[in-house]
C-alpha cells in the first residue's frame, strides 16, 4: 500500500525520524537487557558449576545441563523479541485464546502428566512444565480484561466475583497438582493487578484471605507441603544441626566465606549434600562459589532489574500498559523474594526458581516472554516520548503560528 492510500485509509505514514525509532532503544529497554543479560550468564555458570560432574558421569557431557538451559533462553529469547515489537491490538486479541490454552493445558496435566517429586506438575520427563508458561499469559490476560470493567470492577457481582472465577481457573489446578509456590505467585500477582485497576481495599484484602485460607488447607492436607513445614520448624529450633535442606543450603553459604572458593571448588555442592543445587538451591551454590560478594551481586542484579521494571510501569502510558509492566515486575519480585526467604529460612522453603539463574527451560522460557511483555511497554513509552518531542519541536518551528492562523482564516 502506498503512502497515499495509507493516508486515504486514516492510517499514519510513520517518518524516517520515526522508523529509525524503531531500532533505537531507550535507557529503561538498555537497562533491563543488559541487567538480564548478566542474570542469564550468571545462570549458565552456576548450572555448569553445580551440575558439570554429574552430566558428566549420567551423560557423557559435562556441559549437558547448560545446554538445555542454553537452548530455553535462545527460543525465550526469540520470544522476547516478537512480543517486544508486536503491535499492541495483537497482544490483546491473542490474551483470550492464550488464557483458554493455558487452562486446558493446566487441566491436561492433572489427567495426563507425570508424577515427580510427589507432583503431577509436568510432560515429556519434565521437559514442559504449563504451570510456569501460565503465569505471562494470566498477566495479559488480566491487563487486557481488567481496564474494561471501568467502574464496575468496584461491583461486588460484577468486579470482584468475575475477578475469582479467573484467577480460580488458572490458580485451583496448580494447587491441586500441588504446586503451591506457583500458585501463590499467581495468587500475589493478580491481586496486585486488581488492586491498580481501581477495586476496593476490602475486595483486595477478602481475595488475599481467601487465597491464605486455601494454601493453607492444601499444605495441611499435602504430606509434601507438610514435610516442608516440618523441615523448616526443625531448622529454627536447631540451626546448627542437620536441619535437612536448609541446614544444607546455611553450610554451603557459609563455606563460601567473603569471596567464595572459585569454579570448580564447591565440595558442599558436588558431594551432593545440597538438594536440587542447580534449580531450586542456585542460590547457596552461588554463595558457596563465589562468596557473600556474589550473593550481594545477584541481590543487586534483581534489585536493579525490578527498579527499572517499575520505572516502567509507572511512566505507562495508560492502564493496559501500566497493568502489564505491574504483573511482570511483581511476578519477577515475588518470585525472588520467595526463593531467597526460603533458602534463608525467613519463610518455609516452596521450590520456587530463582529468576533467570536457577535451572529450568520452562521457567526460563516464560521470564523472558514476560520480559518481552515488559519491554513492549517500555517501547510504547519511548514511542510517545518521542511524539511529544516531535510535536512540540513542530510548535516551536519559525512561522508554524501564522500558517496555523492563515490556515484557520
């Protein structure tokens, strides 16, 4: 179509000024790339340092597990880069067939996936876990729905009760797999987002009660969620014993000393005393290899990643965006707040991953679609920056008063 039809049709001729746009980043895109670049190398170290002898002995190839993982964020990233560039009406019109998909794939697993580790969370030897590729979809999901309920989501019948049904649906099938980290990250994540959209604080803190209360049940009824509590009672009460993961996960930290013992030197790791050391315990094993320096450094990675992400959401440039950038942010700082107080015994340890480091192609392929959603709005932001400055260099252009006067005469 030519320019001149385009015009005819009400559709904008984009500039050579804003097609060069295009390809320019922002400070914010800048920022987040390169902090999650660190992340992601950081996890492909420490996977290769807890796992390289192991893959080595069970497979023949010491670099096994990284590749897989290697391999999740080069198809995560190809993901990244569509919903970074996708025009907004598609991301909205995809949210309801995705959200459809990721129900029934969550309904598929409960019936059809393998059970591992007292869970039915996942296909093909754990290759495919839906739960972790839900979490992105619920959270465009609920920033394309929520903006349209207006001044009826304050509406107990037709705010909030809508609002339960679709967290329910997505949320009581993790539960029941059990996944309870998961699910209360979903849990954390929309009721924050409904919270943004404009409900009541009585309707936020009833939502929050309610997930408390089933979490609760599901960890009393769940010998698993039982084992976890018990193992955290019995560290507090004897931190210098055993103590099971957590007193596995304290000594290898605490071996690390100040700088670490290095690539390679992690003896608490390779003996196998730290449980699921590169996913679940990536932390300690960090810790242990490159000292309390590595533990700030990752602190201060994510906390400089969700610094930037909330950047982004708050310079929004409406509701939609403002919702999408929100979810992915407290997804990211939900998650991370809940593996670190897990591994440091402030709260019963989950299983939840470590964002971007701990092993897991699943987790990892859906970060980085979230960052992708995240980055989207960051773009749509400098988008508008850049029409702004656009317009107002126009205003100020010499003459641009009278011909607008001799245009209106």
């Amino acid at each position: 179509m030519t320019p001149a039809r385009r015009k005819w049709h009400g559709q904008t001729v984009p500039s050579g000024e804003a097609l060069a746009s295009r390809f320019v980043l922002s400070r914010g895109e800048w920022g987040l790339l390169l902090l999650l670049a660190l992340l992601i190398v950081l996890g492909l170290v420490c996977i290769y340092n807890a796992t390289y002898y192991l893959a080595y002995q069970a497979y023949g190839d010491a670099a096994y597990f990284v590749r897989r993982q290697a391999a999740a964020a080069a198809l995560g990233l190809l993901g990244l880069a569509a919903l970074w560039r996708m025009d907004r009406r598609w991301l909205q019109r995809l949210s309801i067939p995705l959200m459809l998909a990721g129900v029934l794939s969550l309904l598929a697993v409960l019936l059809f996936g393998e059970e591992r580790l007292g869970a039915r969370r996942s296909f093909y030897n754990g290759s495919f876990q839906p739960s972790e590729l839900v979490k992105p979809v619920v959270i465009l999901y609920l920033a394309t729905w929520l903006p349209t309920k207006g001044d009826r989501l304050r509406e107990w019948g037709r705010g909030f009760v809508p609002f339960l049904m679709v967290l329910g649906a997505t949320v009581i099938p993790i539960f029941l797999q059990p996944d309870l980290g998961t699910g209360l990250v979903i849990v954390l994540i929309a009721a924050s987002m409904f919270w943004v959209s404009g409900a009541t604080p009585g309707q936020v803190m009833l939502g929050l009660a309610l997930g408390a209360l089933a979490f609760g049940v599901l960890v009393w009824v769940h010998p698993h969620g039982m084992a976890r509590l018990a193992d955290y009672l019995q560290t507090l009460r004897h931190p210098d014993g055993p103590g099971g993961h957590l007193g596995a996960v304290w000594k290898a930290i605490r071996s690390g000393g100040a700088f670490g013992k290095g690539p390679g030197a992690n003896l608490w790791t390779l003996s196998g005393q730290i449980p699921l050391p590169h996913s679940d315990s990536a932390f300690a094993v960090i810790g242990e290899t490159f000292g309390f320096a590595g533990l700030v450094g990752v602190i201060l990675l994510l906390t400089g990643w969700v610094a930037l992400g909330m950047g982004v959401a708050w310079k929004a440039p409406d509701l939609f965006g403002r919702l999408l950038a929100l979810g992915v942010v407290q997804w990211i700082a939900w998650q991370a707040l809940i593996n670190l107080g897990g591994l440091m015994g402030v709260i019963p340890f989950t299983g939840i991953p470590l964002p971007f480091i701990s092993y897991g192609g699943s987790a990892l392929l859906s970060e980085l679609l979230g960052v992708g959603l995240l980055l989207h709005v960051a773009r749509e932001q400098g988008d508008a920056d850049l029409d702004r400055r656009r317009r107002n260099r126009r205003a100020h252009l010499p003459g641009a008063g009278r011909r607008g006067s001799a245009a209106g005469r």
